[in-house]
C-alpha cells in the first residue's frame, strides 16, 4: 500500500488517499495531524521522552498537495520538550501545531492508581463499520462499532486502526495512532445531520496520560453544539487496556 506521505528534508509529497469527506481536493485532518506527529517525534530529546499532548490548529483547509513542513523546539528542559510544528501549501500556513513531551520515568505508584476499564465490547466483538467509502482518507482506517454507528447522531463508540502506512518509512507510532483516531471525533458522535449540516473542526488537541497499547484506538464521544455557529466533538480514548486520554474538537457548524 502507498503511505499518505514521502518526506524529503522539508518537502512532503501528499498521496491522494489523504483526501477528506468535507471537499475532495482537501485532506482529511487525520493526515495532517499524523504528520505533525511524526515531525515532533524526529526532534531528538536530552531524555527520553514521549508526547503528552498534542495542539493542531486547521488556519486553511490542507489540500491534497506538496507541503513544506518546518519544526523547532519553543522549550528544551530535563523534564519537558515544547515543539512547534508548521505546514506550509505553497508558501501559505495552513497548520500550526505545539507538540508537548515529558520524561519518561518509572513510577511506582499507589494500587489504587490504575487505568480506568473499558465496559464495552473490544474491536473483535464489535461490526465493521464501512464508513464513508467516498473519502479515500477513511479508506485507510478499519473501523469497528462498540456503540451507535460512525455518522449516527448521537453519542458514539467506535474503536479505529491504522491499516496504510502515513509516512513512506517510518512505522506508525503510538501517538500518531491517537491522533489519527481522535480526529474523526465529529463523526463518531455527531449531534446533526452530515446531509444538512457541515461541522468541520477548526483544530485539535490530543492528550494522553500514556501511550496507548495495540493496533486499535477507540474513541467513546459526545458533541454538544452552540446556537451560534459553534461546537465541541469531545472523546475519551481508549485501548483494549483502558482508558488513557481524550480528544477535543472545535467545530464550525454550517447548514449545507
């Protein structure tokens, strides 16, 4: 299978699999986010270190394009590592994002502090989900229904997995796995109609309280939406081990 990306210095050369369900000639925000991910991950740590929160604002739609992309650390410490990342569509900015690592260190830790279980069926219980088959993007993630149905109105449960590789190269890591998840959080839990409303996300934040385990990434959602033009697509994040994060959307409600 093609990866969604090939990285050359700062060049990114973008396969039309990135493409999205809102405009065809724009990315899917999933793919832009991974390759946020894999940029903060590139930078080298005094310690080692994994991401902790992710921050990724949409400026303009991402098309499905050559990008440059350009990163830098904003703060190098013993314990944390703030990045910035950039993309840019012919010299424009269309995505900003600050990546945030912290030292990774053992802890021993109360008994009563564990990961809070999922209470819903894993994704070999669940149906497969066929999703938006007219968006390449989703194409390339297998997905699975824990509860209600992707695109259904109304909380939603929907465990994702990663099945094309994001950047040629490189293994997707965990993090780009949460990510890549979490961005679908509008359409796991919608609050409208997709064929009367629009309710893009105008960004993303992502944190994790670990890195997730496995190949499978659920998001257990709600949207709530404002009577004025705003809303939120919020998820918890889990794995088949429990609960590890949550992901929050701000939406841009439009009737179509």
């Amino acid at each position: 299978m093609e990866p969604i990306f090939r990285v050359d210095g700062d060049r990114v050369v973008t396969s039309p699999d990135a493409a999205g369900p809102w405009v065809p000639r724009m990315q899917h925000g999933s793919a832009p986010a991974a390759l946020v991910v894999w940029a903060a991950e590139a930078i080298p740590t005094p310690v080692p270190m994994r991401i902790a929160r992710v921050t990724i604002d949409l400026m303009r739609p991402v098309p499905v394009a050559p990008l440059t992309v350009e990163s830098e650390i904003l703060r190098d410490g013993r314990k944390i590592q703030l990045c910035g990342v950039r993309l840019f569509a012919d010299g424009v900015l269309v995505v900003s994002a600050s990546v945030l690592k912290i030292k990774h260190q053992a802890a021993e830790l109360p008994p009563e502090i564990a990961d809070l279980p999922v209470d819903l069926p894993g994704p070999d219980q669940c149906s497969a989900e066929p999703g938006d088959i007219s968006s390449p993007f989703v194409r390339c993630i297998s997905m699975r229904a824990a509860r209600g149905r992707f695109g259904q109105i109304g909380p939603g449960a929907i465990w994702f997995r990663v099945d094309q590789p994001l950047i040629a190269g490189a293994a997707v890591s965990q993090a780009m796995r949460a990510v890549v998840a979490s961005d679908f959080s509008n359409g796991t839990s919608p609050a409208l109609d997709f064929n009367q409303w629009t309710f893009i996300n105008a960004d993303l934040t992502v944190s994790l309280a670990r890195e997730p385990l496995g190949d499978w990434i659920l998001l257990d959602g709600e949207s709530w939406i404002g009577a004025d033009g705003a809303g939120l697509a919020m998820s918890r994040l889990a794995d088949q081990r429990g609960y590890f994060g949550r992901a929050v959307q701000s939406l841009v409600i439009e009737r179509r």
